[in-house]
C-alpha cells in the first residue's frame, strides 16, 4: 500500500474548503490547512480551524502578503489544493493564485496543484459574455502561470452546486424552494449538472494521487444528476404532492434584468445565462485530455438528484429535551434543514440555552415561537415542511400533551405542513383503551391529540417507540433505578413478560427516516428490533452475565405491586401505570402490527441498532469524552455511566450492559493515563499522594482477581506542548483514547501495563520550542529556571499546586517519564497498533 499524499488546503474555512478538509481527513491523508493572518478576529473562522485540528488536521501560518510563509508551508506537503473564492458577490480572489504559483516554483517540491475553480470549464468559455467572462479569463490566466511554470495539476469542474442550485429550483437568490410558483429560464429544459458539495469534495481528494488525472481535466458529471431546470421543479412537486404555477423568462427579459444589477450581480447572472440559456456544462462531449469522476471513482457513492437538495426541512419542538436533542441531531446528520422551536419559556435556562445555541453552530436554525402566540407559532410552520413534536408526556417532569392542540390549530392555518409526527414514542396509545387509572391520562391525551390531527386532515405519522433504553434497561427495569444493582433485584411477577427496548438514538433516527417515506403516511411506525424483545429476566440475565454473579431475586405480584402504586402520588402513580401494563399486561408485544402500521427495522435495515454495549466511567471527563468518542469510532457500542452521587439524572447517565460474546472476559482500565505509580516509589511530597493512591487501587484489583490493563499515557499533548514545556513524552489525547479503546480486547494487554510512547513524541524542550519558531518564524527569547528555584516557587503555592507541580518536577527535572526501558511486564502501544496514525 503507497503513502497517500499530503495535503495543503488554502481557504479550508470556506464553504468548499471545509468540505475538503473533512474528505481529505477521511481518505487518509496527513492534511494541513493554511491560516491566514487576514482572517483576523473572525470567531468563527478561527472556531472552525480549532475544529479541523481536534480532527486530526495541522495548521500552518501563511499569507499571500508574505511569500516566505508560503514557501515554508508549501515545503511540509506533496499536494496543494486552493479553494479561495471566486465568487464577485463574496469575494474574488482568483488572481492571488498567482502568488500561489510562484511559491510553489520556489518550493520545489509540489507534486500536483489543483487551483480554486470547481465551477464552469474556463477553457470552454472563450465566448462568455462580459462581465462574467472574467472569472473565466481569471482563471485561464492561473492556469497559464501553472502550465509555464511547469508545475503538475488537476482542475476540477464540478458544474452546479447542488446546495446553492437545487433548493431554490435553480432561480438567483433563492436557496429555499417556494411551494407556490416558480420562474423558469426559457422553457426550462437545458440540460445542467448539479452535484452535491460533499461529493465534490470526496471526489477532489480521490484524484491527487491518481496517475490518471495528472495534467488533465476531471469533470464531476454524475448521470443520475444532468437534470433540466423542469426535472428539477418536478421533483420537488412530487415530494410536496402539488403543482406549482410556473411563469417563463425569455432570454432577453433575462439580459435586461441582468443589466439592471450592480457589477458583482451582472457577473453571477452571466454565469446563471451561460448554463440555464446556453447549456454550456452539458452540451459537449469530454475528450482525451480530461476524466469523469464517476467513472473513474464509482466507489463514491454520489447523492442522486432524488435525495439532493429536497429533503423536506424539519421543525423539531421540545429540541432540548431527552429524545428532542437526539432528534435534532438525526435530521442534521440525516441531511434534513433542520430548524428547532426556541421558546421564550425556557427563560435563562443556562443549559437549555447552550444546548440551542450547539445546534445552531452545527447547523441547525433556531427559530422563535411559543404555544402562546399563535401567529409565532405560524410564521415557524411557514418555513418547513415537517413538524415533529418531542415536549414531555411524563407528568413526573411536565406534561404537556395537550399543548400540541395550539399547534394542531397552527398548522391548519399555516397550511403547508406535509407530515406532523407528534409527541408519542412509547405504547401505541390506540391500544390502551382499557388502561388502569390514573395513567390512562397520558394514553387519552394522546387520542385527543389524534383526533384533532385526523379531523383536520393533517398528513401524519405515529412513532410507537416502546420503551426508551436509557430509561429502564440500566436500573434492570426497576422504576427509580437507572443503575444496576450487584446483588438483588426485584422481578414483576415472575419476570418473564416481554417488553421491547430501544436506544433513544435509535428512536431519533428511525423517526427521522420516516418523514419523507410514503410508505409511513397516515401510520403507525413500531420500532420492535427483533433483538431487543427481552423479558425483564433476561435483561437480568445478561447482567449478571457480565458481572459473573447470580443477583438474589424477590418477586412482586401484581396485587402487591397495584398496592404500592396506590401509596404514591399522582404523578408517580401515573409512571407506575406504564409499568403496570408493560411488565404485567405485555402490552408492548402482544400483538401483531396491522396492515395500517408499519415496523420500522424492518422498513430500514441500513439502521443498525444498538444491541451491545461497553462502559466507560467518568465519561464527561477531559480524557473521558475522548475515550467515548474513540470507542464509538473502533465500533463500539458505548454508553456513558456517572456515580450515583448525580442522583437519578437520565440526561447525564447512560449505563453498561456488556452483552459479551460466549467466554468474553471483563477487564478493568482505572484511571491512570499518565505517569506509572509504580516507577513512583521515590517521589517527593505532596506530589506522590497521586501516586500512592493509584497503588492503592491497584492493590485492590489484583487482590480481587480482576483482570486489568493499566495504561501509562505520559504528558498530555494539549496541556503541555502549548505551553513550551520541558523534555518528556507528549501524546495527544485523541491519540490516547484510540490506544486505550484498542486495548480492551487484546490478550496481549491483558494483566499488564501499556506505555504510550510514540517514538516522534520524545522530544526536548529546544526541539518543542524550536517548532514553534518554525511556525511563527521568529527566534524566542529564553530563560532558565533551575531545580532549586522550581522547588523554591513550588513551596510557596497552596497544596493543590503544589501536588501539581511535584508532577512537574519528577517529568522535566528527573525525566521519569524516559528513563527507563519498558519490561517483560509491559507493552507499548505504538509497536502494538501502528495502525493508529499518532499525532506527532
């Protein structure tokens, strides 16, 4: 297997840019993205090269205004790739390329440059009109600068952008489609080409190695995708179910409005001329010197125009709660437009407000509306196409069933809503017509909340979802308990009625592919994984599986079980009554789905649902959400637990069930992840209390049997190699995480020890500092403190620094973590998995 290039992408925060550092990531390449200075104090641009970086992407300083920077980054790749705009309305800058050029002739080393166009050929467009022909004639000069200079390239012409083009139905300022009417470009049958900005981005990074493509032309012309603007209106009117009034612009209507445009518009609209009028990206054939993209890449599975750009967009109210957060994240990762109801209720709810303002910074839209202003509620309704309702139906927290009647009533004005899924996800509540007092409530509030739907001819979906995982499987379905016991649970009866479990993600994206399924219109959709039908004594079984101990098990009947509710207070009663019918009654699966309702894995197989799990402890930690992150990418099934000191906070615990595999083995990783204690003997006070506590716990483990893996992770990266530190082993904590992660189920792990010592990583504090002055171009000033003044200062600082800084002076005086070679009794995990790409 050949080394993949690496990769220099200039205008990585741009609307492409991050696309291609996300597909260069992705396929493997070491990538690099240039920050330029000009961008200032711009947040977010600075967020979004933070974010690249936490993603595995190095970032290196260079300006167009300073060749030397240039020059120096383009010495550290193989491949440039420049994605600075093009575009008059924003900002052109396709002529600073040519200083691009020129950097790349000093640096010598370049292996093939793809210049920004991903547009329109240039080179077919020697007959463009004025003024749009000079982002072409732009272009054409780059491009002569690269051939003179003899420097290897690709251009890409990628034709439309399906993001800017398909959603507005191809019309100049428009990115959302109307559900009215439509102006059409003549008859509006030229043929264009649109592909999605993702597969751009994939496809741009598949050609910089390939031999194919060196000096040629890729062209971007997905077949499924070469679409007149009337095949494009067609399929958004299939998806809403209705015809849009349709008016034609001729030509020279077209021209004279163009001429009425200041200079930056004239040049977007020359280019919307050339394609809607001309059908300047369909109508040639390709040649000898260039390539298709999906004939040379058919792996890339494109996204066809029937999913490009008309998703329907997706309102979510209740987006901060237990289900509603999830959902919101489905549809974003589902590809939907994704707004969510923000409402002014939650006041200054610090949490719910941070939460709301996550979604926006992924890409949600936050809109505002409340269940008491009707006409906010219908301006929200006129921008979508889809609601989804997630407020709470648990009279424990809030129930607010009922308040979904001011939305019903709101839709029907709004008069656009193509698919209202409201606020259900438990028991089918059309089968709970004989539920007991007083939970019936929550069931009957839900009928009157269909009826009101179905009068008014609202287009639905019901999402019978059962019961939520994270809820009950936990606390081995014991109301009031969301941890597992080690040593006795109490059975319904006698624990063998079936109930069917759901993971709560799984609930959000089995919910969310339904919204623009015609097969789930007016239904029922049963989330019922076959796997995940379990009595409550098998969902006991498989803990006690995993922990390789019997629990001692007391059983309730169902009389004592009715008298103990009936000692409660309303609103627990009203939970009680769930459980009643679910672990008594078997409400959830004794019956079949009718030819009215539809079962929801069976409908979408690709959905692989959560069946097993691995349990990480102390998960919201520094290390600790890496760890989760790391054990999800490696194909864990991965839940999250906190201490019960939390108290019964469902939002802040996931549990472990480890369904293990027949003779799978239970390990133990405990918290070390940096200096090993036992090399530790001889440290200083108070430092070595960290020490001689991490001995204490391994004590412990080892006199109990447990098997183990200690992991010795030396210096985190993040902390210290920002801040110019002394020699040590520096690792980088996503790096850490993988490592850890892969350990769990390698034998050769098992019992012992496994350093972390990337050999790059060893580094002295001049190479670190001097890494830096690379960077910066500039030599630090520099000072010496020696180990008498440290432990001078070290003694003056309260006793929580002091421990602190003892660590410091055993790693950058003494050199713990170096000195020594690693024993019969130890791995390292570099030679272990050097299939980890370490951060160096």
């Amino acid at each position: 297997m050949g080394l993949k290039s690496k990769v220099l992408i200039i205008g990585g925060t741009g609307y492409l840019g991050k696309r291609l550092v996300k597909a260069s990531l992705q396929q493997g390449h070491e990538t690099y993205v240039l920050q330029r200075p000009e961008i200032g104090v711009d947040i977010e641009k600075i967020e979004m090269l933070l974010s690249f970086k936490k993603q595995g992407a190095r970032l290196v300083i260079g300006s167009f205004e300073d060749h030397r920077s240039l020059v120096e980054a383009l010495k550290q790749v193989d491949v440039v790739i420049c994605a600075v705009s093009g575009v008059h309305i924003r900002s052109h800058q396709i002529l600073l390329q040519l200083k691009l050029v020129d950097a790349i002739k000093e640096a010598g080393n370049i292996k093939r440059f793809l210049p920004s166009e991903f547009g329109t050929d240039p080179a077919r467009m020697a007959d463009a009109m004025e003024p749009g022909r000079v982002t072409f004639d732009d272009k054409m000069v780059v491009r002569k600068a690269i051939e003179e200079a003899g420097i290897p390239f690709t251009y890409v012409s990628a034709n439309c952008f399906a993001g800017y083009m398909v959603g507005g139905l191809c019309q100049p300022g428009h990115i959302l489609p109307s559900r009215d009417s439509v102006t059409l470009f003549g008859d509006g049958n030229k043929k264009s080409i649109f592909v999605d900005e993702d597969d751009i981005a994939a496809y741009t990074i598949k050609t910089i190695d390939d031999p194919r493509t060196l000096n040629k032309t890729l062209y971007i012309r997905p077949p499924a995708n070469i679409l007149s603007q009337r095949e494009v209106v067609g399929l958004w009117e299939k998806l809403i179910g209705k015809q849009l009034h349709k008016s034609s612009l001729s030509e020279q209507q077209f021209l004279n409005i163009m001429k009425e445009q200041d200079y930056a518009e004239q040049v977007g609209l020359t280019h919307y001329y050339h394609v809607f009028y001309d059908g300047c990206l369909a109508n040639f054939e390709i040649g000898k010197d260039a390539e298709e993209a999906s004939i040379l890449y058919p792996d890339i599975k494109y996204i066809k125009h029937k999913d490009m750009g008309i998703k329907s967009r997706v309102l979510i109210t209740g987006g901060t709660g237990h289900l509603g957060k999830r959902l919101v994240k489905a549809s974003l990762e589902q590809g939907h437009e994704t707004y969510v109801l923000q409402r002014p209720e939650i006041g200054v709810d610090i949490e719910k407000i941070q939460m709301l303002l996550s979604f926006k910074k992924q890409g949600a839209r936050l809109v505002i509306g409340s269940f008491d202003d009707h006409c906010s509620l219908v301006e929200a309704l006129k921008q979508v196409d889809v609601v989804i309702c997630a407020i709470s139906g648990m009279h424990i927290r809030s129930h607010q069933i009922l308040l979904q009647l001011k939305l019903v009533d709101a839709i029907k004005e709004a008069g656009n809503i193509k698919r209202f899924l409201p606020s259900e996800f438990g028991m089918d509540p059309a089968r709970m017509a004989d539920a007991i007092e007083p939970g019936r409530v929550t069931f009957d509030d839900k009928m009157v909340v269909r009826k009101a739907i179905e009068e008014a001819g609202i287009p639905f979906t019901y999402v019978s979802a059962n019961c939520f995982a994270g809820y009950m499987v936990g606390g081995l379905c014991q109301p009031g308990h969301i941890l597992p016991s080690r040593e006795s649970v109490t059975l319904f009866g006698d624990g063998n009625v079936k109930a069917i479990f759901v993971d709560e993600d799984d609930i959000a994206a089995y919910t969310i592919r339904t919204i623009d399924d015609p097969r789930t219109l007016n239904k029922t959709l049963y989330l019922r994984p076959p796997a995940n039908i379990l009595t409550q004594r098998e969902v006991v079984g498989l803990w006690e599986k995993l922990i390789r101990k019997e629990l001692h098990k007391s059983c309730l009947p169902e009389q004592e079980f009715l008298n103990i509710m009936k000692e409660q207070g309303y609103a627990e009663q009203v939970g009680l009554t769930h459980y009643y019918h679910v672990y008594y009654d078997g409400c959830l699966a004794n019956f079949e789905i009718g030819k009215d309702s539809e079962e929801a894995s069976v409908l979408y197989p690709d959905v692989k649902y959560i069946k097993s799990r691995v349990l990480i402890i102390g998960a919201t930690g520094y290390l600790g959400k890496r760890l989760v992150k790391a054990s999800l990418e490696q194909g864990h099934e991965t839940f999250v637990l906190q201490r019960p000191e939390i108290g019964v906070d469902i939002e802040k615990i996931q549990i472990l069930l480890s369904f293990k595999k027949q003779g799978a083995r239970l390990r133990f990783l405990p918290s070390e992840f940096g200096t090993d204690p036992a090399r530790m003997s001889d440290a200083m006070e108070p430092g070595r209390v960290t020490f001689d506590d991490k001995m204490v716990v391994r004590k412990a483990i080892e006199d109990a049997g447990i098997p183990f893996t200690y992991v010795s992770a030396n210096c985190y990266a993040g902390y210290f190699i920002g801040g110019l530190c002394q020699p040590a082993i520096f690792v980088d904590e996503d790096d850490i995480a993988a490592y850890t992660i892969k350990t769990i189920d390698d034998p050769r792990t098992l019992n012992k020890t496994l350093y972390i010592r990337p050999p790059a990583n060893t580094l002295s504090q001049r190479e670190v500092v001097g890494l830096w002055e690379k960077l910066i171009g500039k030599q630090l000033h520099k000072s010496s403190l020696s180990a008498q003044q440290f432990l001078n200062i070290l003694k003056e600082q309260g006793y929580g620094e002091q421990v602190g800084l003892t660590h410091y002076y055993h790693i950058f005086y003494d050199g713990c973590l170096t000195n020594f070679e690693i024993g019969k009794d130890a791995e390292e995990a570099s030679v272990l998995y050097p299939d980890i790409k370490y951060i160096k």
